[in-house]
C-alpha cells in the first residue's frame, strides 16, 4: 500500500513537471507572438528585442506554442486520465524516461532556434535547413510521447480484462484516439526527419527531394491539428457538460466522433498542397472529399455540445428557442470548478469561426485566393489558438491547482481572461483573414508582397485590415498576462486541501450501448486502408520527382526590399 502511494506520488509529481516545464516556454512563445504584430504593423523596425530576429521569433513562436506546449500537455493529460479513470499508474521508470527525453528534445531544439541555427519554422520543410539539434530534438520530443502512449496499452488492456462488461470510460477513449492519430502522423514525420533530414544537415547528402519532405510533412501536419483538438474535445464531452450544470446529450455521439477522427485525420493532408507541383490533381481531388468528410464529427460535435447546453439551460430555468442561451454560467467566478466554463465557451465560439474558414481554406478554388496569405494565420488562432490554446491552458491551471492541493486566486480576473482572449483572437484573425483577401502574404518578412500590381487603394485597405491584428495581438497578450498572473499567485498559495487527481465528469442523457463503437480494432483497420488509397500513389509520384533536389537555405532577415 506504502508503496503504491509513493509510486503514485511520484508519478503526480512527473504530470507536475509535464504541465509546468512548456508552460514557462509559453512566456517566450507568446512574447514573440506579440513582437510579430508590432513588427508587421511597422510599430517596432525590429524584431531583435531579445536578439533574435523575424525568421528566428516566427520559428520559435510556432514550435513552443504549436508543437512543445500542446505535446507535453498530450502527454500530461493522458497520464492523469489514465491515472484518474482507469486507477491505474503507467509503468513508473518509462514515464520518467519519457518525460526526460521530452524535456531533453525541447532544449536541444530550443538550442538551435536561440543560437540563430534553426530558422525554419514550426513546419521546417527543406529547403530551409536547420542545425542537426533541432531535427534530433524533435526526434527525440517525439520519442518520449510514443513511450508514454506505449506505458499505457497494457494498462487499458488489464482494466478491459477486468470490466468486460463495462463501457470503456469516454475520456480514455478520447485520450487513446488522441494518440492513435498522432501516432499515425508521426510514423511518416520520423521518416522525413532520420531518413532524409538528419543526414543532409549533417552533410552526409548534398541535397534532398523537396516535394518528398513537403509531402511527409503533411502527411504528419494535417493528423497534428486534431492531435491538438482531440483532448479539448475530451473536456467538452465529457467535462463541459458537467460545469454548465447539465448533462452530456448522447455518450454515442462521443464516441462515434472520436473513431471518425481516427479514420480521417491523416488521409487528408495534400489540401495543404493544393497549389504544389509533382502531385496530380486527381489526388488533391480525393483529399478534398475526405477533408469535407473529417469536418462532419465536428459538425456532430457542434450539435451534440449545443443539446447538451440546451439541457444544461433549461435546468437553470432557460425557456424559448433560442433565449436558454442567456441562462448559461458564462460568469462563474467560482475557484472550484465551474470557472472552467468559460475558458470552455470562448473556445467554442472562436472554433465556430475557424470551422467555417477551415471549409473555404479546403475548397480546392478558393484556396487559391488564400493560399500563403495571412487568411491562414486568421484560420488556425480561431483553431488550434481558439478551443485547443483555452481549454489547455485551463486544464493545465486547473490540474496544477488540484495537484498542488490550491485554490484558484483572483477568480474573477480568471474568469475575464478567456474573454478578453476570445476578443483579441476575433480582432486579430478577421484582420489578418481580410488583409488576407486582399494579398497580404504570411510569414514573410517586411518587403515582400503579393499586392504590388494591385491599384494603390488596394494596397491600402489591405495594410489596413492587416494592422488590425495588432489591436488584437495586444488584447491577446493583455489576457495572457492576467492569465500568468492568475497561475504563478495560484502556484505561490498556500496550500488549502491535501493534493489529489480529480476531474469534473457528466453523467449522459441518453447512455446508447451500441458495440461497433466500443473496438479500435475495425477502425484502425480502416485507417490504414484508406491511408494507403490516399498516399499510396501520390507518394510514388513525389519519390520519382528527383529533380525537385534541394541543397540547404537559410533565410535571413531583413530580406532585401525589392
Ligand atoms: Fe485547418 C490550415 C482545413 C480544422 C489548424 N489549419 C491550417 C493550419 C493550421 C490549422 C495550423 O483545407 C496552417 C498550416 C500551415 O502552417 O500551413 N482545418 C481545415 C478544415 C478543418 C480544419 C476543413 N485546422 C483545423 C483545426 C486546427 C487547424 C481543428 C487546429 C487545432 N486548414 C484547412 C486547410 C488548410 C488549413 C485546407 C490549408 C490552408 C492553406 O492553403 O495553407 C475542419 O476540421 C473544421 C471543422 C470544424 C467545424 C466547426 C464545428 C464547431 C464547433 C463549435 C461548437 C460551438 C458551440 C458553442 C457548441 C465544422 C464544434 C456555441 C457557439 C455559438 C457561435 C453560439
């Protein structure tokens, strides 16, 4: 028994260490966020305030925010869920490991951006070339979630032994798909980065096929988006429906949604190379109709989340059509765990946003007046920066706080700072999405347009929806700091209750048990066949196309003004 409770303190202490390591790296992410709007806008001429110039910001903004944070919260929260739900603990010494090799990867990568050797980007396709310690931090970031997911199968498989006849909880189906998506997407990334990356950064190959690279990439990007949107879709599925007072609609409806993103995650990502050579239109095509395929479990989820608000209203005394709304906790500044509301609302109405400009950037037409412009940005801050950023950084607050047996301080600014957030990202993504529209390319340093043929006023308006974006950017980074100011007063108060794991769970209106949804087997199965329809060929083609041979480029900043 004694020992049980030191392994389980142990293994606490590692989700500590999960959640508080990339959260201190976020200061530096979302610092550099703001710096960018400043630098666009033509506010600040340089983005050097902490030495590191434009490419050199951009890569480190996206990799920590984007990539660092989110993994290890992945990781984080899988580990408590596991531990919560299944009361099981992963094998102690490989969650450590794991945890290691993560923090490990992370600083070496970190290395290389901060020494100016890695200015790719968070998507670092050639032939933009980084130091070999980026690309094996990376590998090894990447490594030490696999492990973590790997501690955990047979402890699932134990606790199914022993419940046969139970439903397996809904959250560790949501956390188990999380990760069978990433591990689809990060099979062909390791390919890319040991095969062909690693060897041609160490000088070992002259040059490496492009289209290859670019097409793996994305074979591992567009599977990442929902690798980040899976576990905040756990918290509205089975957590929202509880801290708005209600219940959760249909317990089908989750499940189904999470097999679904198993199967059509990853066959989808040539909509990212909508306007790239060496691939046939006939496969972009395909990739179009499974792209609109991988938006309809969120089209179910929009349905399933707005009946279960509806119940959860009309507990409350909400009436009427559409008047219930009003009867929603949207100012719950509680300490407990009704304050998780609305972190949960924010992001679900910034994701109605980026839902909707999600399906124009998939339109095979449209996309290519978008295409490398700044309407991308304003689509993935209303996604990945609207419901994932939010619930995250909610969970993470809320985990640490529980864990550390804390009391949430300064409820009330707590309760503003999704708000302030969600006005912020609004006024900064319809800003960059229309300066978009009108030409304004992303992630390019001053100096370079795709405006200059058009007629002045253009250009102008233009400029002018893309300065808007530093309203925003400063009302994101306003809430930011409120945000950080909530977590390290939380961090530094005393302690109020003994430290434990809890999460706030619904109990289900209608609790459906229908089998075909209760197996990964079928559905994984599934996946593979279509991935193999879906990148079988178009894969060929890349691999032929030699002639797409790339030596290294690094870019610099400033680029000279044309
Ligand atoms: Fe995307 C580019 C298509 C979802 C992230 N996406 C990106 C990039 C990122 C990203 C980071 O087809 C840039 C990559 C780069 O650097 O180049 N995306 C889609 C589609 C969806 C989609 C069809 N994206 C996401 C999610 C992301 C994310 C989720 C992160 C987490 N995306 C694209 C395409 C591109 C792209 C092209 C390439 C563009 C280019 O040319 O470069 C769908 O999954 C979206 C489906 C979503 C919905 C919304 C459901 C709404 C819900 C909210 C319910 C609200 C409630 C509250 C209940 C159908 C669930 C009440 C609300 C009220 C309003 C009252």
């Amino acid at each position: 028994m004694m020992e049980k409770m030191k392994i389980e303190k142990s293994f606490r202490r590692l989700i500590l260490i999960e959640l508080l390591f990339p959260i201190l790296l976020l200061v530096l992410g979302i610092y550099h966020g703001f710096i960018q709007v400043l630098y666009r806008a033509g506010v600040i001429q340089s983005t050097s305030f902490l030495g590191l110039d434009y490419y050199q910001g951009l890569t480190l903004h996206g990799v920590v925010n984007a990539i660092v944070f989110t993994t290890f919260f992945a990781v984080a929260f899988g580990h408590a869920l596991i531990l919560f739900y299944l009361k099981k603990t992963p094998h102690l010494l490989f969650s450590w490991i794991s945890g290691g090799l993560m923090v490990l990867g992370t600083l070496l990568a970190s290395y290389a951006i901060l020494s100016g050797k890695a200015s790719v980007l968070y998507t670092f396709y050639p032939p933009l070339k980084a130091h070999p310690l980026f690309y094996i931090g990376a590998t090894l970031l990447v490594i030490g979630s696999w492990i973590a997911f790997f501690a955990w199968i047979p402890l699932y498989r134990s606790w199914r032994k022993e419940n046969a006849n139970q439903k397996t909880p809904l959250a560790i189906v949501g956390i188990f798909s999380t990760f069978l998506v990433w591990l689809m997407a990060t099979l062909p990334l390791a390919y890319e980065v040991l095969v062909m990356l690693i060897p041609w950064s160490l000088g070992f190959v002259p040059t490496v096929n492009v289209m290859l690279a670019r097409t793996l990439f994305w074979f591992f990007g567009h599977p990442l988006v929902y690798f980040w949107l899976l576990p905040a879709y756990i918290m509205f599925y089975v957590m929202l429906p509880k801290v708005s007072g209600g219940k959760l609609y249909s317990d089908f409806a989750g499940r189904f949604v999470f097999m679904c993103f198993i199967i059509l995650s990853a066959p989808v990502g040539l909509h990212h190379q909508f306007t790239d050579p060496a691939i046939r239109s006939s496969w972009k095509w395909f990739h179009t109709v499974l792209t609109f395929g991988i938006a309809i479990p969120s089209f179910m989820t929009f349905f399933t989340l707005c009946a279960s608000l509806e119940y959860a209203a009309k507990s409350r005394g909400g009436t009427g059509l559409l008047r219930w709304w009003t009867k929603l906790p949207y100012f719950n500044k509680d300490n407990h765990e009704q304050w998780l509301f609305p972190y949960f609302i924010s992001g679900l109405i910034l994701f109605s946003f980026g839902g909707i400009t999600g399906l124009i950037n998939a339109s095979y037409t449209m996309n290519s007046v978008i295409h490398n412009t700044s309407w991308v940005p304003g689509h993935f801050h209303t996604t990945v920066g609207g419901p994932v950023f939010l619930s995250f950084i909610a969970m993470s607050l809320f985990m640490v706080a529980r864990l550390l047996g804390k009391e949430i301080q300064f409820p009330k600014l707590n309760m503003w700072v999704p708000y302030l957030w969600m006005v912020g990202v609004l006024t900064f993504s319809i800003g960059m999405s229309v300066a978009g529209i009108y030409g304004v390319p992303r992630r390019t340093n001053l100096g370079i347009s795709y405006m200059t043929s058009q007629p002045d006023i253009f250009r102008g308006l233009g400029m002018l929806w893309s300065n808007m974006s530093v309203l925003g950017g400063g009302l994101m980074s306003l809430s930011m700091v409120f945000f950080f100011f909530v977590f390290i007063t939380t961090l530094c108060s005393k302690k109020k209750m003994e430290g434990h794991l809890y999460f706030p769970t619904s109990e289900t209106y209608y609790d459906e048990n229908i089998s075909f949804v209760q197996n990964f087997k079928p559905w994984i199965i599934i996946a593979i066949v279509l991935i193999v329809i879906a990148y079988g060929l178009p894969l060929y083609d890349v691999i032929q196309a030699t002639f797409y041979g790339s030596a290294g480029f690094t870019p610099q900043s400033p680029l000279p003004t044309p």
